[in-house]
C-alpha cells in the first residue's frame, strides 16, 4: 500500500498572493498570517512570493487566471473579505470568486488556495482573520504548499 500525504515545508516554492483591496482593513490581516505561514513554516524564501493587490474579490480569478499562465508561479493563495449585505451582491461576487478560482485550479494545474472569508457580518470577518477562529489566510497559504507536495509525490 502506498500512502501519499503532503508536508507543509517547500522552500522552493513561487507563491502569487491574490489579494482584494475591498475590505483591506480586514485582508491586510490575512496578508499577514499567510507570509508569516509561507515563510516561517513553509520555509518558502521572501524572493519567491509576490502579493498582487486588485480592486475586489471578483477579480481575483482572472489576477489568479493570469499568475497561472504566466508560468511564473507554482501556487496562488486567494485573500479577500466578503460581506452580506441586503443585497444578492455577495452572493455573486462569493459565487462568482470561488468557481473562478477552482476553474484557474484546474484548467492550469496549480493549487489555488481559498482564502476569500464569505462572513454574514464583520464580526466573523474579524474572527477570521488573526483573531478567535484563526486567521484564513495562513491556513490558505499551507494548503497550497501542501497540495505542491501531494501533487509532486503523485507524478513522482
Ligand atoms: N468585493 C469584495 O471583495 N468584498 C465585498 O464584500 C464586496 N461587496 O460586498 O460589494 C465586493 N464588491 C466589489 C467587487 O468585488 C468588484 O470589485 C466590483 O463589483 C467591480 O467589479
């Protein structure tokens, strides 16, 4: 029997940091758990993570989209913040966001981390983002060091 179980450690690793200025106040916080996981537990090198900023978090499939192609890039970890409001405004940009992001995943074949918080209130946004419930962003970005190693032991 073989057992194929990812470490968290790629020191090598190229990560893009997709990340949505829209409720910046919020993603500056996940911006910060995910370099802190890349490099202090990933061991991944300064030199080799880019933190991309767009306008919000429907764009960061196609910023994600475009990482991807470049070749430039072996992972993309997702940030953003999305908040319900009255309207069925989240329910397109969360919707819309997440598929994206897995069509980008798989059409390129690159870990895609999701790290875009769909909260009902700023309450859980903050909760989620270094505080009570963790911080979403450090725990997008080792995913995707994990995927990297899951993926690399499978072709090996
Ligand atoms: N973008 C977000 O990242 N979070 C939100 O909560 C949000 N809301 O609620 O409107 C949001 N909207 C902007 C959207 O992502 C696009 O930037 C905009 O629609 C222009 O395409």
């Amino acid at each position: 029997m073989r057992t194929i179980e990812g470490s968290v450690a790629a020191p090598a690793a190229r990560v893009a940091i997709i990340v949505a200025r829209f409720n910046h106040f919020i993603n500056d916080s996940l911006v910060t758990g995910a370099v802190d996981a890349l490099k202090r537990i990933g061991q991944v090198k300064d030199d080799n993570i880019s933190v991309i900023w767009v306008p919000g978090a429907y764009e960061i499939p196609l910023a994600a989209q475009a990482a991807a192609k470049s070749g430039k890039y072996d992972g993309v970890v997702a940030l953003g913040t999305v908040i319900r409001g009255s309207t069925a405004h989240f329910d397109f940009v969360a919707g819309e966001s997440s598929s994206g992001l897995l069509g980008t995943s798989l059409a390129f074949d690159i870990p895609v981390g999701f790290g875009i918080l769909t909260t009902e209130n700023l309450e859980q946004s903050i909760e989620r983002a270094g505080t009570k419930a963790g911080n979403k962003g450090s725990e997008a970005a080792l995913t995707v060091l994990e995927m990297l190693n899951v993926l690399k032991a499978i072709k090996e």
